[in-house]
C-alpha cells in the first residue's frame, strides 16, 4: 500500500477535520480565550488526528500485505476467497464477495475447458485407432498385390502411419503415466522393429542400413522407444544426401547405454544445433528440406525427458547422431540379477 | 513337402481386412475360415476346430476380451489379437485373458507370419522340416549347408535366406524387389548391388557342388530355380 496514495485518499478526513479546528478557534476566539489555550487545543486535534491515521495505515497495510503474501504462496492464485478470513468491514465484504464470483466463473471455465480438452483427447485417440483400420486394409491389398505401384503406396503408408502415431503421441505426451510400462527390453529388437516400420520408405530411397550386434538390455517403454526410433530414421531420409547410409550402435558409458543413430546426411548447423528439439523450429535445413514441422523432434525430446532418456544431436563434420542415452539402475539390474 | 494344412480362424469386422488376410494367409499355405456372424462365433469355432485364433479386440456384439475368455473354458488353441488400439492396458488384458501374442495395427506382414508360425509350432510340436529340396539339391536350414550327391557346401546367413526364399517359390519367377523385402523382413538390410554379389557367390558355391545354371535369371523380372 502507496502511503501517499492513502494520504490522498484520506484528505476529505483531513480537510473536514481542518474545517473544524478552524470553526472551533473561531468560536473560542470570539468568547475571548487566549491565543496559546486555542493553540494548543488545535495541535491537540491535529495530534489525534494524526495519529488515527498513522495507526489506521498501520493495520491496513499488515492486513493487506498478508493477504498479498497468501496469494503468492498459492500455486492456483484464483482461489485465494478460499484462504482469506471473511472481512469485517462493510467494503471489504464486497470486494470479498466479488473475488468469490470471480473465483466461482473462473472454476467452472477451468472445469467446461478441462472437459472439453479430455474428450478432444479421447476422440483423437479414437480416431486414431479407427484410421489404422482402412491402413491395415490398403498395406494387406498392397503386399498382396506387390508391383512398383504398390511399393510407392507402401511406402506413403509408412508415412501416413507415422503422422497419425505422431497425432497420438503428442496426445499422450500430456499425460504419459497413463499409458507407460516400463519394462526390461532388448535394444536390439526395438532397432529392428522400427526399420520394420520404415522398410519400404527405407529401401525406396536406397538407404544403407547397418545395425551393430546389440546386446544390451535397458528398462524402458519399448512402444515409445521405437517411436522415437522412427521419427529419427524419418529425419535421417528427409535430410539424406547421395547414397544415404544409416547407423545403429550402441555403448556403454558408465552407468549409461547411448543408442547412436548415425546418418551421412546434410547434417545440423552448429547454429541451429541448441534449436533443434524447440517445437516449431526448422533452421536452415528447414529452408532447404520440404514438409520440415520443427515437431518431430520436439516430440521425441519431450517424451524421452518423460521416459528420463536423454537425447543428444551431435553434427560434427559428416552427417547427424542422435543420441538415446538410458541410464542403467544397478539396483533394479542388480535385484533382477539375484 | 506335404503335411496338414493348418486351419486358421480369422475374427475381424472389417471386410477387407478379412479377404485380404485370407487372401494372404491362403497364400501363405493355411486353411482359413471367416467368422461373419457375430452373435455365435463359439458355436462355429466349436465347428470349424481351427488350430489358431487371430482375434481383434473391437468387435460388434462380444469384445475380444469376452469371446477369448468364452474360448479358454473350454480350449488351449493359441490366440493372437489383432488390434488397432496399442495401450499397455489392452496388452495386459489380452495376456490375462490367457492370449498368446497381441499384435498391433498396422502389423508388418512377416511379424504377424512369424509369430503365427512360431505359435503353431510351438502348441503342436510341429515335425522340423528344416531341410528342403528341389531339382536334387537339399537346403539344410540348421546347418546352414547346400548339398548335392555326396557334396555339401557351407552358406552365409544372407546367403541361406536368399536360398531358402527361392526354395519356397521353386518353379516361379522370384523378384529382385521380394527376395530383397524378405531379407529385409529376416533383419538382413540388403541391398540391390548386394543381392547381385551375394546370388554370384551362391552360383560359385552351387558349381562348386556340381549344380550348374541352378539359378536361372528371367532378364528384367528376377530369378527362378
């Protein structure tokens, strides 16, 4: 609370007050009383006055400031008429009263938004599940049916595929407790499970795939996991040069297994290097490479900050590496071990 | 090679999906039936007796769930669902539910030909038919080895695949494109040049073993034995 501002306010208090002292000295001064009786009885008032107003300022401003302080604890600042005792003076009950309409109208938009962002969720998921059945059919008449066209169609289906998992990994991304099984998994299967979900995309671009023996195991999702696997292997063709080739390895680093994913493609500026995992951001390569959304790998990094994967971009002379890092628990292999 | 024909029972309300699996997996060498009413399927898998189920899970009438759990009363038949919707939920109840596999929409073909296989194999004890035969030369798929006469050879992993893929379609003109797919499907990321390389090594190693020209190519459409 501004003190001046409160002098301010107060100076009709202040001017009737000085009104009176004034009428008063008259009155006495006109029955004969002395100048210095009148005097001091005026700095008498005055004194009062003043320090009414002090004391008042005073306790209005420790109670205002305590609740100001309340409202900065709160997390959900809306519903502060919560914490507060109810006011005893008469304005203050307004104002009391309009903060518990305001927090009133702002529950039950919090609570129509809240529903009506669940039920957009469901219905994405829903629809997802109900495209992947006309995608089921169109792969089965595809790959029984297999010529040059169909391979084309296959692989334009992987690419369908893929934007529509997307659609339901962003959806998820929100709340991934709900859907997230850690288990143990083989890194190995997971690699070649998502070059199976990118074969034709893969072999109509002539991409040279070479997977190292991989025998590490790691706690983690598997279903994300080979995800974000395909969205890598989908950068990796998008941003491919002549005669594209496409690396999987992995290591071990202390109490980590990175998964490389190597590429011989455009690569990553070293400007745009810090940008890439930003949701919108398409950089240079953007400017170059058709359809870049700047979602892809927003999404992979925020489902691995979920998963606690780390995830790496390193762009140092030839091509791209990402780099999946999972952190091996020596108590849960060590318990498993026993 | 002549052995039973497996029955397959295939439960899914979408139509094309339903010829098309058909249409594959007859291709495949099963026997396959098509549930079309809904409202009795245990009645005609009691009938039908298939040796596997593939079963989705969103069905009109009973769920998944349900028919699978109505199954298990009364039979050990290995299950596979078929599904569109992947939550860790779904799998843990079709595993509950005493499923065998759960795969997901859109499936790999050569997954879902896998796991049936595998399933089969396993629920049956199915006699080992790891050597094949053709035009006098014998594949042996445990050992990795070709053999005519009294001659034997020993086969890379790409190199045994490639064999085993035309020893399957003997008599038809095999693509470059298929053999190169099924590899690709066996985890070995071959490409076109290195099918050339590989297919000139095996015609090396077949003459080496006294087969010549056993692998005739058709100009532009592929190769044949």
């Amino acid at each position: 609370m501004n003190g001046r501002q409160y002098l301010k306010n107060q100076l009709p208090v202040l001017l009737v007050n000085l009104l009176g002292i004034i009428t008063l000295s008259l009155f006495l001064l006109a029955c004969g009383n002395s100048i210095q009786s009148i005097l001091f009885l005026s700095c008498v008032w005055g004194a009062v006055v003043l320090l009414y107003l002090t004391v008042l300022y005073r306790r209005r401003k420790k109670y205002l400031e305590n609740m100001l302080s309340m409202a900065e604890q709160l997390e959900e600042r809306y519903i502060i008429p919560e914490v507060i005792k109810i006011p005893e003076r008469a304005d203050d009950q307004v104002f009391y009263q309009l903060l518990k309409m305001a927090e009133k109208s702002m529950l039950e938009k919090i609570g129509s938004v809240q529903r009506e962002r669940s039920e957009y969720k469901e219905y994405i998921e829903q629809w997802i599940h109900e495209v992947k059945t006309p995608i089921t059919a169109l792969k089965l008449l595809c790959e029984n049916n297999r010529s040059p066209f169909t391979r084309e169609m296959l692989a334009e289906l992987e690419n369908i595929n893929r934007f529509t998992e997307q659609a339901l990994y962003y959806a998820r991304s929100e709340h991934p407790e709900k859907d997230y099984c850690v288990r143990e998994i083989n890194l190995n299967d997971v690699v070649h499970s998502a070059i199976a979900d990118s074969k034709y995309l893969l072999r109509q671009n002539h991409v040279t795939v070479t997977v190292d023996k991989m025998e590490n195991r790691v706690y983690t999702d598997e279903k994300w996991v080979r995800f974000i696997l395909n969205q890598l292997i989908s950068n990796a063709v998008k941003y491919r040069t002549n005669q594209p080739v496409l690396h999987f390895y992995s290591t071990r680093k202390e109490n980590h297994v990175l998964l490389s994913v190597a590429d011989n493609g455009i690569g990553i500026a070293q400007s745009d290097i810090s940008l890439i995992f930003e949701k919108g951001f398409t950089g240079q390569n953007g400017r170059t490479v058709p359809n870049a959304t700047g979602i892809g790998l927003y999404l992979c990094k925020r489902l691995c900050d979920k998963l606690g994967i780390g995830l790496t971009a390193h762009s140092e002379g030839i091509g791209t590496r990402m780099v999946l890092s999972f952190q091996i628990n020596h108590f849960v292999s060590d318990f498993l071990v026993e | 090679m002549i052995f039973m024909k497996h029955k397959i029972l295939i439960i899914e309300d979408d139509f094309t999906i339903q010829t098309q699996l058909k249409t594959l997996l007859t291709a495949n060498g099963y026997e396959v039936h098509i549930v079309t009413n809904f409202s009795d399927i245990i009645h005609l898998l009691k009938e039908s007796t298939p040796h596997l189920v593939l079963l989705d899970i969103k069905l009109p009438v009973n769920s998944g769930f349900e028919i699978c759990s109505q199954i298990r009363t009364f039979s050990d038949i290995p299950i596979i669902f078929v599904t569109s919707s992947n939550t860790d939920m779904d799998e843990l109840n079709s595993i509950m539910l005493g499923g065998d596999a759960f795969i997901t929409k859109p499936y790999n073909t050569a997954i879902l030909l896998a796991k049936i296989a595998s399933l089969l194999k396993r629920a049956y004890a199915l006699p080992q038919t790891e050597v094949l035969t053709w035009n006098g030369a014998a594949l042996h798929l445990e050992s990795s080895q070709i053999a005519h006469n009294d001659h034997k050879t020993d086969l890379t992993k790409n190199e045994v695949k490639i064999l085993y893929y035309l020893f399957r379609n003997a008599g038809k003109i095999c693509s470059r494109n298929d053999i190169v797919d099924f590899l690709w499907d066996n985890q070995l990321y071959v490409d076109d040049n290195a099918l050339s390389v590989n297919i000139a090594r095996i015609r090396e190693k077949l003459t080496g073993i006294g087969l010549t020209n056993f692998i005739k190519t058709k100009h532009r459409q592929g190769y044949i034995i």
